[in-house]
C-alpha cells in the first residue's frame, strides 16, 4: 500500500492522472452537452416514436407494374413481412452480428475498435457502428463543426441509437433501417433498390441478389454492380461467406451460389431515362394539378415527391415497350434516307437561310447581341468548341462541338408523336411524345400542334354523308379554280392542273386514294360551316379555318383531339377524350381521387355514317394509300386508316383504327421551314404508317394481344352495304366512268 501511495505521489503520475481526469472530464461534459442540445436538438423519445421520411411517389401502369417514380431521394418502402429472411441473414451477418443482444451500442465492438484499430492499428478490426447506429445517421445525417466534428456526430447517433432502440423493436428498426438506407446511384431503400438492379421487388431476391446489394452498404460508388460487376460479385462472395460464418448459411450452398455470375437487370427511374418519360412527365403535371383540390387530413397540401403517393395509369408498360421499338426501328432508316435524300445542299447546313435565321433565334445568340457584340464577335464565340453529350440514332456519343455545330447536327433530326387509345374509354395505352426525352422535352404529343394534312379528310366525308349525300355520288378528279378564294387551284399529285382526264371517283375511291380536288369539291358541296360544326361535334375544339383548304387539313390539330375523334368511328359514333390516371392513393392505400372515361355527351354523327365511313377507310388501307400495310407488311389484322401528308411534305401522319385499338403517328422536323425532300419519301405512307406496321407486327406475335389483334368490325347493315355498291349506279353513264379510270395509265394516289 505504502508503494503504491508513493508511486501516485510522483509528479508524472499525478500529472498523467490529471490529464485522464481532463479528458474523461471532457467526455463527459461534451456528452452531456449534446445530450442536452446545446450543439443542436437530437430528436426526442416522441419524435423518434413519429418518423416521417420522404417517400417517392409511385407511378404506375394498368397492371400495376411500376414505371417510374417521383422522388428527391428515391425511397421506396416495404414492410418486414415482405423481407425474405436471406436478406435481414446477410445484412446482420455483414454489418452487426450482435444486432439482437444489444441495446443500439455494441460495447464489445467498440472495446475492439478500441485496442486493434487504435493502440494496435490493425485496420482489420472493422468499425464499431451498429444497425441502430447507422440508421440514426442516414434519417439525421450529420453536421459539420469546427472542432471534435466526427466525435460530436458520434456521440449525437449513440444517444439517437439508445433512443430508437428504447421505442422500438428489433424487426421495426430493421425495418426503418432497409428502407432508409442508401443504395448506389442515388437510390434509397432496399426495394427501390431491388426494382433498379434486378427489376423485381425486395420479397423476390434471390440469396445472391440479396447479398449483392447488402454488399454495396460499405461503399456504395466503389461496389455499384451498374459499374463494375467483379468488385460487387467480389462483395457478394464475402456476405455469403459471412452468412456462412455466423450460421446463416450452409458452406456448401454457398459455394455454390459463388459459382453464378452476377447479372444485373438495370432499369433507371431517372425522370429522363426508362419507359414512357414523355407520358411520365405529362402524369406527373396532371397530378400537380389534380392535387391542388385535395389536403391530407391534416389539412397540408400533398407533396408529390415526399408523400409516396401511388398513381395508377392506363398506359400498357408492354405495348409502350414495343411502341418504343417500332418507332426507333424506323426512325433510324427514315433519318438516314432523309439525310440522304437532302444531300450535300440539306437546309441544315450553315450556310442556308435557315439555319442563319435559326441561329439568329437562340437565346445565346440574342443574349451577346444585346451585350453589343459584332456579328463576327458573336460567330467567334458560338464557334468555340465544348465537350457535349450527342443524341444519335447510332448510340450517344460525346464530342467537341460549338453551339453553331450543335445546332446543325440537330437541325436535321426528325422527330415524332405516337399515341395508342382504347376507342371505348379513351384510356391512353401508348404514349410517344419523341424520339429521346433527354434531349427534345418538347412533347409532339400534348404540346404540338401541326397541320394535319389528309387525315382531316374523313371528317369532312363525314359531314358530307351525315347531311345526305350518298357514297356512290360521283366527282371528277379534274381540278378547278375558286375565283371566290384568290383564283386557288388545288391539285392532286402528280397531276397536271389543266389536264381533263374525264374520270370520276365515288367518294369511297376519292377518300381511300384521298384525292385533294375531289375532298375540296365535297367540303364545297357540303358547306365550310358544316364541316366545322361535325369536327366540333367530334371533339375538335380547336378554331378551324373558314377556307375550303380545310380539306386538305391546312388545321393545327393537337394529337391528343385527333385520336379523340377519329375514336369515334369504333365507339359508337362517340367521341372520347384521352385520359390516363385512373386513380391516386396515398401511402397507406387510401384513395385521394379517381377517375372515369370522359365520353362526349351526343353522338356526333348517326351508325349509317359510322359504318359507311368506317368501310371507306377500310378501303384506304385494302386498296388505297395505306395498302402497304397488306402488302409490304404483311398485316392481315381487321384495320381501317387514313394516311396524311403536308405542303411541301413537312409533316407525315397515318391513323389506324381497329376494333379495339386507335393508334397516330406523326413524323416531321421540328422546324417547319424543313420538309423533307421528296413525296416518296415524305408522304405519310411512308414517313408515319410504318412506326404503325411494326408496332402491330409486334402485337401480333405476342399472344397476350390476342383480344386486340384478333378482333374484328361489326358487319355494316344491308343499307349500308347497298349504298357503297356503286356498280348499281348505272344512270348516266356513271359505270363506264368508274372503269375507265382501270384503262388509264395515271393513278391518282396521294395526301
């Protein structure tokens, strides 16, 4: 005792206690700071009972598939019954195995810690931190101070850990803790986490999947299996043999998991990546709106990003799968031949009148001209070269361009709309605003508005039918001038305004191979008002011209109203308004709103007209414009259609209708001042109505279409049948008339 005394009286020793003393002091008080919240509030035992945390918003398709997501931090939850037991196995066997016997602090870890990674800088050690403790962490994150930063957040995520362990129990931190934990790529939660890497929910991991993405907890960017599938099979190898270690799972099993490959199933729910992003966009501004009417029941206002609200759609994920397709498939060959076509004088090319003028309209152009920059000093500068990322149908690319390259190289891309409808409800079933959302936002869809050419025709037979005139009356294809509208002559392609071919077409041939002059000699006949008044009666609302170009669809029509109306043909002469929420939940399954087909009030025309309309067209696609369909397509399916094409063939269109489907492609250069070369190439029987043939190539190969492609149109009444045998039509020498356009060499096929 007496030595013992004598060594504490040394100074060293007492000064060395004192420093203990200090430093244990320091601890204490700096605990009991934090503890109190003077180095900022840590949540109470209430507030821990209370946790919200930001979840995305779901989106979703008719059969509940998830097709994208609306979120700041890409959350997404489970509960712990639909955890497989692999998963919670592998996540405790890897990142706490003392999770269950302790009480949010592993005091054995820390002691660990402690003497290899402190005294004996064994960095094998591992760290201390506990399931509890990185979930306290990841919901409060951490703050930066000026001094004992790392400590202070330590001691802040200890007295959090004990908290949530006091509140909670073991399965629900787990719980909180799989949900909240971040995953690569920016992605929160195991089951956002499981639908981006694997393309299935959480419940279906596998035991490698699951390993795999517990493997990536301890350095997301470094075993992200996005970027480098060795380092993370690597991972994947060492929690299985960690399940093994702690008796989760069997050696042997494990050795054989370790022999599979790692594949991934990557399917981003980035807001410009993945399926249908344009339809996503146009959802996700329809539900901002749509929420402005409701509040929580607490009164707050919905938070589409925080609340993880689930939103189901009309779209068919599937089919828009194989819209998507269609339309890249074609899209490519067409831009290849349209550029071909335009040769080394294409009208993107710097030194056209248009491409200045567009030049002329860019934002950075105005903006160093109104700075006073000369127009050599603005050219010098929109010609210095920057690293961009450029679209291509070949695969993106990144290059060295300047703004004046930029512009030419996307001046000469053709762009497109495609919209698919139910005709019954209007249910939106495939949605193509263009052809990549990354770089055109601009939706062709909802947003344009593009003279429609042709495909206007059928409503003006439409009104000339529903106002009495019958199929089998007669026009001649010869043109004529209207000194009443500035001497205008309209021609059919192809054809010699001052030629006299003494042929004459029945409406069903003047509409099938969509003859302009005939279509303008019929609205004449019929009446402009008319014709307007049964476009409105269909659902047109947008101001039609008062002009008898409006035959040949000189209107600006939205795809959105076009698709509407031409539904009508299949439903009864109803038409319908395009929709694509069904129904809002929020996060605990409580419906906020729901939706209902939007029918027009009135059929716009009677059967007769439906049926006698809807044979003409079938004709259309049998024997006239939109033929190729039978022949170089080979599609046998129940289809009837209108092709369209623009002056100066700056815009391509074809509608198709079948019993079940409605379905419009557009295709045209976003600058209207660039048409496309040639009608052969530009005419929309060639520009749109192959988007169409292959996508319903590819509905027919898939047996789960079968109530679509298989369907077939009601047979039309003997009326109607009668009235469109115009081989009766003898009187007047009708009959030889219709035959003799079979003995000349002209066929007067066009938009």
């Amino acid at each position: 005792m007496d030595k013992v005394r004598a060594f504490l009286k040394k100074t060293w020793v007492k000064w060395s206690l004192m420093v203990l003393a200090g430093i244990i002091l320091f601890f204490v008080a700096l605990y009991a700071c934090i503890y109190f919240g003077l180095f900022g509030k840590v949540p109470t035992h209430e507030e821990l009972s209370t946790l919200k945390q930001a979840e995305a918003t779901q989106v979703l398709d008719q059969d509940e598939t998830l097709i994208g997501k609306f979120y700041i931090y890409d959350r997404q939850p489970l509960a712990y019954e639909a955890f497989p037991k692999h998963l919670i196995d592998a996540l405790v066997a890897t990142e706490d195995v003392r999770f269950y016997e302790h009480d949010g602090i592993d005091n054995i870890s820390l002691l660990r810690v402690f003497f290899k990674n402190i005294l004996l800088q064994d960095k094998s050690a591992g760290g201390g931190s506990t399931i509890t403790l990185q979930l306290a962490k990841n919901l409060y994150g951490r703050e930066d101070y000026a001094l004992f930063g790392m400590l202070i957040n330590k001691f802040k995520e200890s007295i959090v850990a004990q908290r949530m362990e006091d509140v909670y129990s073991k399965q629900e931190i787990l719980t909180l803790y799989l949900n909240t934990v971040p995953f690569p790529d920016n992605t929160y939660g195991i089951e956002s986490a499981s639908q981006k890497f694997f393309n299935k929910s959480a419940s279906q991991l596998t035991i490698p999947e699951a390993a795999t993405l517990v493997g990536t907890l301890k350095a997301t960017t470094y075993f992200n299996p996005r970027k480098s599938v060795a380092r993370s099979q690597s991972r994947r190898n060492v929690v299985l043999d960690q399940m093994v270690k702690y008796n989760y799972l069997k050696g042997a099993k494990a050795d054989s998991l370790k022999t599979d490959s790692l594949v991934i199933k990557y399917h981003s729910f980035n807001h410009d990546l993945g399926l249908a992003p344009y339809f996503r966009a146009q959802v996700k501004q329809q539900l901002q709106t749509i929420l402005k009417a409701y509040k929580k029941p607490n009164g707050d206002v919905y938070n589409i990003y925080k609340d993880g609200l689930k939103v189901y759609t009309t779209l068919n994920a599937t089919m828009q799968t194989m819209a998507e397709d269609a339309m890249k498939e074609h899209l490519t060959k067409l831009q290849a031949a349209y550029e071909a076509s335009h040769g080394k004088n294409a009208p993107w090319t710097s030194k056209t009148s248009v491409f200045k003028k567009t030049l002329q309209s860019l934002p950075e152009y105005q903006r160093l001209k109104i700075a006073g920059l000369s127009e050599k000093a603005i050219d010098d500068t929109l010609s210095v070269k920057h690293s961009m990322d450029v679209f291509s149908w070949k695969g993106d690319s990144t290059a060295m361009l300047s703004a004046k390259d930029s512009l030419q190289h996307y001046l000469k891309l053709l762009n497109t709309g495609m919209l698919s409808i139910d005709p019954k409800t209007g249910a939106i079933q495939t949605y193509i605003g263009g052809i990549d959302y990354r770089y055109f936002k601009y939706d062709h869809v909802s947003q344009s508005e593009r003279q429609v050419g042709s495909t206007f025709k059928p409503f003006v037979y439409t009104a000339a039918i529903e106002n009495g005139m019958k199929p089998c009356s007669y026009y001649s294809i010869d043109a004529v001038t209207y000194t009443n509208y500035k001497n205008w002559t309209p021609t059919n392609a192809g054809q010699d305004p001052m030629e006299k071919t003494d042929i004459n077409y029945n409406l069903e041939m003047a509409l099938s191979n969509s003859v302009n002059t005939i279509a303008v000699k019929v609205l004449n006949d019929v009446g402009i008002s008319k014709v307007q008044e049964q476009a409105q009666k269909m659902g047109i609302t947008k101001a039609l011209p008062t002009e008898p170009s409006l035959a040949l669809g000189v209107a600006e029509i939205n795809l959105l109203e076009l698709i509407g109306a031409y539904a009508s043909y299949v439903n009864n002469s109803y038409g319908v308004k395009p929709y694509m929420i069904t129904k809002i939940e929020d996060k605990n399954g409580n419906v906020i709103a729901d939706f209902e087909p939007e029918m027009l009030e009135k059929q716009a025309y009677s059967n007769y007209t439906r049926q006698v309309l809807l044979e003409m067209m079938k004709a259309t696609v049998n024997s006239g414009t939109a033929s190729r369909l039978r022949t170089t397509y080979n599609l046998t399916n129940a289809i009837a259609g209108k092709t369209g094409t623009t002056q100066d063939n700056k815009d391509g269109w074809f509608v198709a209708i079948t019993p079940k489907l409605v379905t419009i492609t557009w295709v045209g250069n976003d600058n209207y001042n660039i048409g496309f070369k040639t009608t052969a190439l530009g005419q929309g029987a060639n520009s749109a109505l192959p988007m169409f043939a292959k996508f319903y190539q590819r509905l027919n190969n898939d047996s789960e279409f079968n109530a679509i492609t298989k369907s077939t149109f009601e047979t039309p009444s003997n009326d109607v049948l009668n009235d469109l045998d115009c081989k009766l039509e003898k009187e007047d020498g009708w009959l030889k008339k219709l035959f003799k356009r079979k003995n000349t060499s002209k066929e007067f096929k066009g938009d």
